[in-house]
C-alpha cells in the first residue's frame, strides 16, 4: 500500500482550515499524515486543535527574531528537520522571504480568500464589497517569492449578494475553504499536481485556469 504524505501545516490563528485538513485525514489515513504543526504566535486556538489531535506543534515566536530572513531561517530548519513532502499555509500570516519560498518550491501551497489575482493581501472580503463585486471565493496557489501570486490549483466561487457583510462572505468563504484545501492536499498526495516553468500542473497537464470546487460536486 501507498505510504501517506507527511505535511507541516503553518498557522497564525484559529485554525479552522487546519481543523478540516485534519478531519479529513481521519477518513483518508492512507493520504497523509500531518507531522506538525508551526505557528508563530502563541496561544492559537489552531495550536489547541492540533494538540487535541495528538499533532506534534511547534511555537516559532517571530517577535523575538531581529530579522525577517532569522525568523525565516529558523523555520526553515524546523521544516527540514521534519522531513516534509509538503507545506502548507493555513492562515499563516507572514511574509516570506524569497530565499525561503525558493527553498521549497513546489513543495509549498497557500489558501487566500479571494478570487486571485483579485485583491492580494488583506481584508479581501471588504474590498469585494467595496467593489460591488458580485462574486467572490478563495484560491488555492503553489507558493513563490511574489505575495499571493503564485500558480493558482483550484479557485472556488460564491456568489455575493445584497444582504452579504464581511461576516457572512468570511463564513462562506470558509466553508468552501473546509472542502477545497484537504482536497488539493489530497491531489498532491496522489502524485496529481505539479509546478514546472512556473506553470501549475495537473496530472501532467498546464494548468490554463485553475480547477473549480464546484466541478468536482463538492
Ligand atoms: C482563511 O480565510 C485563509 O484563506 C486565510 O486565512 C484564513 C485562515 O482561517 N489565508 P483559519 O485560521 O483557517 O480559520
């Protein structure tokens, strides 16, 4: 039998997606395994959440590095350590240096909220509205040194109506988030998905858009 992935997962807060990233691996155990957990502030709830999972976590505290690339480095080291096939960004809010992004290129995927390249970086949910968009969703992307622009793997779509507020788009955003992050991770585990020529691949084919949750029935 297939032996699972091993994954770090990256966390800055609740932890949510890494909670769904962890149910769904008690359905798939033949996958991946989730090695560790880093956040880089303490008391999380995410950190809660993997250690009542018996996830072994680690606090990389980033105030108490002078610089960007020390903070960096010693990640670095952690993941190394660990062995991982792969990372992933589950509201982790940092900027990454790109000596770091260089170093696991391929091997690192991040989760946005937003319809990239639509609004990168914060407070995306205000800025659909501001825009009157009248649609929104996430992205799922392979992580390079530019900030929130890497390939984009899957994106999916909400539609935003009259009565939304940055509350309930957050709400909905996160739901579809639940579905479509364990099952890039899954993909990935599986050998299906690729970056080449700074292209997104999938089962050994560029992908031109990204794939869409709702296609998959999901
Ligand atoms: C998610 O909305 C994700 O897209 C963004 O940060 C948020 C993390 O939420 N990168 P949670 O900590 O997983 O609940």
């Amino acid at each position: 039998m297939k032996q699972p992935i091993k994954i770090a997962v990256l966390i800055s807060g609740s932890g949510s997606n890494l909670q769904a990233i962890i149910d769904h691996q008690k359905q798939h155990t033949e996958t991946y395994q989730i090695s560790l957990v880093i956040s880089n502030k303490a008391h999380v709830y995410g950190l809660t959440r993997a250690k009542d999972a018996s996830i072994p976590t680690e606090l990389i505290d980033h105030t108490l590095f002078a610089t960007r690339e020390s903070f960096d480095q010693a990640l670095q080291k952690k993941l190394d350590n660990a062995q991982v096939d792969l990372i992933v960004l589950a509201g982790f809010m940092r900027i990454l240096t790109p000596q770091f992004t260089q170093h696991f290129l391929g091997k690192m995927i991040n989760i946005h909220p937003s319809l990239l390249p639509k609004y990168t970086g914060l407070n995306t949910h205000q800025r659909a509205l501001n825009a009157g968009d009248t649609e929104h969703g996430l992205s799922i992307h392979f992580v390079t040194p530019e900030l929130d622009s890497g390939p984009i793997i899957l994106q999916a779509k909400i539609p935003i109506t009259s009565q939304d507020t940055v509350e309930t788009l957050k709400e909905k955003v996160h739901q579809k988030e639940h579905l479509a992050y364990p099952q890039v991770i899954e993909w990935f585990s599986e050998g299906k998905l690729a970056l080449k020529d700074n292209q997104a691949w999938f089962e050994q084919t560029v992908l031109t858009k990204p794939q869409q949750l709702n296609a998959l029935n999901a």
